[in-house]
C-alpha cells in the first residue's frame, strides 16, 4: 500500500516504514508525529483511489527523525563571456527527515 501525498509543495510517494526527506517543517520536534492530510492518491494493492484533488478522509501519519538536515551545498555560477561579469553563489537546502507510520485510508 502506498499513497502519493502533498507536502510543503512537493509530490512525495509514502509508504509504510520508509524515510523521506522532505523540505523543511518550522515546528517539528525529534519523536513528534505529523500528520499529512493533502492525499492525492491512494494505491491498495492494486485499488486505485484517486482525489478530486485530494482523497477525502485520508491522512498518512509520520513521525519526524531530524527536524533540521542541511543539504548537498548547491554553487550558482553566473557568467558572461567578454564582459567580465562572473557571480559566484551557493547555498545549502534544510530537510526535515521523517519516517512513515500508517497510511489511513
């Protein structure tokens, strides 16, 4: 069984047991749960329940790992050849790493 839920934004494909590491959540604590309620869609071996936008009554239920991981450090490089322009910029992504419980349907 898995469920394809929004988070922050972005598309994730949660299944039971399986980590994520999703864009940062301000108020998230090590060992609090979190509940997901933007379920698009719901796979249940093999019944497909898809949302009109969402699937209505079903949550997935996280808990959080790392409520702050940072990420690959990214480098923006920005030049223009013959005119002596060159930026350099980076920067690293926050994560916040959760864990998936139960998928409630």
């Amino acid at each position: 069984m898995y469920a394809i839920v929004e988070i922050n934004g972005q598309q994730f494909k949660a299944e039971e047991g399986k980590k994520l590491f999703v864009n940062h959540i301000k108020d998230a604590e090590e060992g609090k749960t979190v509940e997901f309620d933007k379920v698009l869609l719901i796979d249940n071996d093999g019944t497909v329940t898809v949302g009109a936008p969402t699937v209505t009554g079903a949550k997935v239920v996280a808990e959080v790992v790392a409520p702050l991981v940072k990420g690959e450090k990214i480098i923006v490089f920005k030049m223009k050849r013959r005119k002596d322009y060159r930026k350099k910029n980076g920067h690293r992504s926050q994560f916040t790493q959760v864990e998936i419980k139960t998928i409630n349907a």
